[in-house]
C-alpha cells in the first residue's frame, strides 16, 4: 500500500503550550482547570525578577571573559547546583548535597534522560494505576519498554501488588544498570493529591533494592505544602548511603516550572553516585555541555539575590489561599455521594463520582452549560479506568474564580444525579 508523505509542515502561530487544544487556559469562554501551569498573575512578577538578575550576571560576565556562554560544565554551574541545593535544603527541612544535583532543562528532559541512559530498553515500567498522563505518553514512545500499572491505595502504592510485579518480570541487564523503574510521585501525587506514607517509603527502598530497580520520583510538587502541614521527606532521603546494602536505587527528578515559571525549562536530577557517573558521561552531556547553562547562570544570580526564595514564597501563598478555598467549597457543597481527597499541598484535587458516573459525560455538561473544563480520569490511567473520576488543577486561576468555578460545578453535578 503506498503511503502519502505529508509535503509541507503547517506553521501554527502558538503563543504558549495550551494553544489551539483543549487544555486553552487562556481562553477567555471558558474556565479551565486542566491545566497544572502558573498563572499570568504569578509569571508576571518574572519580569522584574529576572531583569535583575539578569543585569547582575551580565555585570559578573563581563570581567569573565563571557564564559556563561561557552559550554558548560556537563552537570551544570557550581555556583547554581549549590544555589538549588540549599534552596531545595531550605525548603524540605532537609539536606541536599550539591555534589548530587545535575541541571537539566525541565522534569520531562529528566525523565527521557534517565529512560535513554540507565534503563534496559526491553525491561519494564511500573506505574500508579492513575498516573501523570504525559508521562504516561512519554514511556509509550519508548516502545520497546512494557509498562505495568500498579494498584494505588490511599497511603500509596501497593506494596505486595509491586513485589510481585517485580517477581514476575525480574531479568538481568547486560546493557544497562536497572532492567526496570517504577515512576512515582510520592509528595502530593499527580492527579490523586495524597502522599506515600512512611511506611511506604521504607518498604519501596527495601523492595527496590531487593530487586535492583531504579525509582524515579516526580518531585515537582514536594515544597508546596500548604497550612500547618511540614515538608515531606522526600524519597531519595530514604535511600541511605550509610546503610550497609546501599546501592543508588532512587533519582529525585526535579523542576522549577511550578514554583517560578515552566518557560524557564530549568529543573534538576538528585542522582546517586551509581547514577550520576553514567549520567554525566553520556553523550547528551558530552557533547553540549551543561543543558542550560545560559538560564543556569540567571538562576544563580536569582538564589544569590534571595529574589528566587522572595517569588517562590509568594507561589506557594497564593497556591495555599487556591487551595484552602477550593477545598472549602468542596467540603461544603459537594453531593455526599461524591468524595474528594483534601490534599496537604501541590496543584491538583481528585473527585471521584459515583462507579456508574462517566466524568467525561459531566465535562460535557459541564462544557455545555458552564463553559467549565477538567479532565476527566481516564486520561490518567494506561488502561482507561477511573472514568466516574475527574482532577482539577487549583495553580491557574485567582482564588475567586476557583470559587465560582467550584460552586458551579458542585450545583451542576446536584443537577446531574438528580438531587
């Protein structure tokens, strides 16, 4: 069967990432609460901040032969994974050590970083039965690799479900380090908003290191706990390296997108020894350098300055007061056959229906009489489950719209199961 090539590429006038899609928060018609993004409010005090640093890195440029725009040094700029490791030590109430941290431009580049360079091709993946859906879509690209979702209770993922997971498809790599990964988001989990429990925790290391696996943990959201509520150990704190069957077996992937502004692409890998010799050898990092060196060099003039700190606290109060309203008005006017998990921080509320509800047919309603979006939870499972489930996203809008939104969503839905 011959095939028709496309013969021209369209060139779509794209202001941002949401653009000519559904997930649009921009338009003006309808509320959306899709999308886990900053909104103008917060991104436009960027402007000020970086023209700051901005003019102060230049400053230090010019009596330094311009170096920031040479190549950098493949694992990013001393000055600036020092900077990130005691913004991240501040922040968690706990130690990050700068020998650990490599610069990358965002979570997504670290996850394919970590896929193209540490695990087998032909092993396996394992995932939370509702998971972050673009990650979801990134392992699918890498075809070769099987992925197997895992059941997910409210204290995390299931422990013995994940043994035998790991039992059934255990191989040995003669090609790479791990022969599989498990992705979590262990601190206010994406969609679902809960966090693993301590005893979780402990049980994934003894388990990843039983089997040899590599978790990688999406902690994007860990520094935005809200309330009265303290920074979550995160993870790679568990791993220990004073233990004596310590192997590297945890990777904290990292970004700024959600806490200052995702078109910075600047975020991080936390990587243990294991991990981090390979990584920073790789041809990715040898042949270009550091991944962003030039916004690296902003950004060390940001911490320096304490102008990252001063916009990160202001994000955090603003997501908090998002947060604690939205969370209000659920607890308030939510139908009693509808629950929702109240999360201790991060960007997203899951409200699960009634089993014999689709979500995707109140979006429908929803879009319909409210012009109101959110995304129904089917997208967030590889086997297209949870579908009398839905996630909103509490980063974008201003806390009055939020209420709206939320007030008109909990009188639709009454109307919906007729009550």
């Amino acid at each position: 069967m011959e095939v028709n090539y496309p013969r021209n590429n369209e060139d779509k006038k794209l202001e941002h990432l949401f653009d000519d899609s559904d997930l649009n928060v921009y338009d003006q018609n309808v509320i959306n609460l899709g999308v886990g993004a900053p909104g103008p409010d917060i991104l436009v005090n960027c402007c000020e901040i970086f023209e700051k640093a901005t003019i102060h890195r230049m400053k230090k440029e010019t009596v330094n032969q311009g170096m920031l725009f040479q190549y950098g040094p493949p694992v990013g700029l001393p000055e600036v994974r020092s900077g990130i490791a005691n913004f991240l030590t501040e922040a968690y109430k706990s130690e990050v050590k700068s020998e650990d941290i490599i610069v990358t431009t965002g979570a997504t580049q670290g996850m394919h970083i970590i896929l193209s360079t540490l695990i087998d091709l032909n092993g396996y993946i394992f995932v939370d039965e509702v998971t972050y859906m673009v990650a979801l879509e990134t392992f699918q690209q890498f075809n070769t690799l099987k992925i197997i979702p895992v059941k997910l209770n409210s204290d995390g993922v299931d422990i013995d479900e994940l043994r035998a997971g790991l039992k059934k498809n255990h191989f040995k790599s003669e090609s790479k380090s791990y022969w599989g990964l498990y992705y979590a988001i262990p601190t206010y989990h994406n969609p679902t908003g809960i966090i693993f429990s301590k005893d979780i925790l402990e049980k994934l290391i003894s388990l990843a290191r039983e089997f040899d696996i590599l978790v990688a943990c999406d902690d994007v959201y860990n520094t935005l706990y809200y309330g009265n509520n303290d920074a979550q150990k995160r993870l790679y704190a568990y791993d220990n390296l004073n233990d004596e069957d310590f192997k590297g077996n945890v990777i904290s992937n990292g970004s700024f997108s959600k806490i200052i502004g995702p078109g910075l692409r600047f975020g991080w890998l936390e990587a243990p020894p294991r991990c981090k010799i390979i990584l920073e050898s790789s041809g990715i990092f040898n042949s270009g350098g550091c991944l962003n060196n030039f916004t690296s060099g902003i950004m060390a003039s940001l911490f320096e300055l304490k102008l990252a700190q001063s916009h990160a606290k202001m994000v955090k109060d603003l997501y908090q007061e998002r947060m604690l309203a939205t969370c209000e008005i659920l607890n308030n006017h939510l139908p009693k056959s509808c629950k929702f998990i109240e999360p201790q921080g991060g960007y997203f509320i899951w409200i699960k229906l009634p089993e014999h509800v689709d979500a995707n047919d109140f979006l429908r309603v929803c879009l319909e009489n409210n012009k109101i979006f959110f995304i129904p939870g089917n997208r967030f499972s590889f086997d297209n489950s949870f579908k009398n489930c839905f996630r909103i996203s509490i980063a974008f809008h201003k806390k009055e719209v939020m209420i709206r939104a939320m007030m008109q969503i909990c009188d639709e839905l009454k109307k919906y199961l007729n009550l």
